[in-house]
C-alpha cells in the first residue's frame, strides 16, 4: 500500500472514530492528511470506499490483537477470562494498537447508516461474525446459545464502557460468562 492511501485511511479512521462517519466530510480528511483531493479520487472512487477501507483496517486490527489475546488460551474458563481482561485492557487505553478506546468502530459506524444493506453496514455485521467465529474457535464443547450469550456479554461490555464510563464492565462479566461455561 502506497503511503499517501495509507495516510488518507489512517487520518479518516481517527477522524471517524473520534466523531462519525456523518460528521466528518473528505474536505477534513483531505486538510488534517494534507492530500490532495485528485490523490484521494485516485486511490477511492468515493467516501463509502473510504470508510469501508478504514472498516478493513481496523477488521484486521481488532482481529490479530483479540486473536493474541485468546491463543494461550487452555480452557474455556481460560478463554472467558482472556476475552474480559482484553477488554478492560482496551477500555484502559493499554492497547496501543486499536488507539484510545472510543467505543466499538463497528457498532458506532453501522449505527450511522440508514440503510441496512449497504456495503457498510453489511460489513459491520460481517466483522462481529468474525469476531463470534474467533470466540467460538477458543470455546470447546459449547453450543452455538453459550456462544452467542458470551458475544452479547462482550457487546454490552463494550458499549457499557463507553456509554458510562465504566472501565471495568468487562470484568463485570467474567463470573456471568463463566457460568454460562460451567455445565
């Protein structure tokens, strides 16, 4: 990737995670980069294709950092107290490569747009697939409710923190999910 592209989805996803995908237009993305606008239209035909390349990027961030996070993993006990300190580490800013904690990209980008089945949106909807995919594929002997109850555990961890401030709302979640493992 040439440097000025990557500059141009690094500047529109801080700006963009800072304030909205609605509220920020590519004159802003194009003055903070210091690109020029036929550089930009060069690389995206359009601001959806910006937005969905800033989508990829964090995608592929959020991913490989959750993945390390999970991969020493032993144990379902093991996996769920992975997951929930992760995310408290991300709450906490201790996570350098998914930048100061703003909320979750995913749900905060797909709840800006009005129609569900735009590439946008669907593409929000495919990085939370992943990201129950990863969980399941540290979770042995579980069935698919187990799963899906400890992915609404982490969304309403993630959104709790941001909403309320409340920096440990993961770990709230921790004896709840372990629960949930124990038969």
């Amino acid at each position: 990737m040439n440097e000025k592209r990557r500059l141009l989805i690094n500047t529109a996803f801080h700006l963009f995670y800072e304030r909205g995908i609605n509220s920020v237009g590519i004159n802003e993305i194009l003055k903070v980069s210091g690109i020029a606008k036929k550089t930009l239209y060069a690389n995206f035909e359009s601001k959806d294709d910006l937005i969905l390349e800033t989508l990829a990027q964090r995608d592929s961030a959020f991913l490989s950092w959750l993945g390390s996070e999970l991969h020493q993993s032993k144990t379902n006990a093991e996996v769920i107290i992975s997951l929930f300190t992760a995310l408290t580490k991300w709450f906490c800013g201790d996570v350098p490569e998914l930048t100061n904690f703003r909320g979750c990209y995913f749900i905060k980008t797909s709840g800006e747009c009005s129609d569900v089945n735009s590439r946008i949106f669907q593409y929000c909807v495919e990085h939370k697939q992943k990201v129950r995919a990863l969980i399941a594929q540290h979770l042995t002997s579980v069935n698919d409710l187990v799963i899906e109850q400890v992915c609404l555990l982490k969304e309403g961890a993630i959104v709790t923190a941001y909403l309320n401030h409340d920096l440990k709302a993961a770990e709230k979640c921790i004896p709840i999910a372990l629960k949930l493992i124990t038969p």
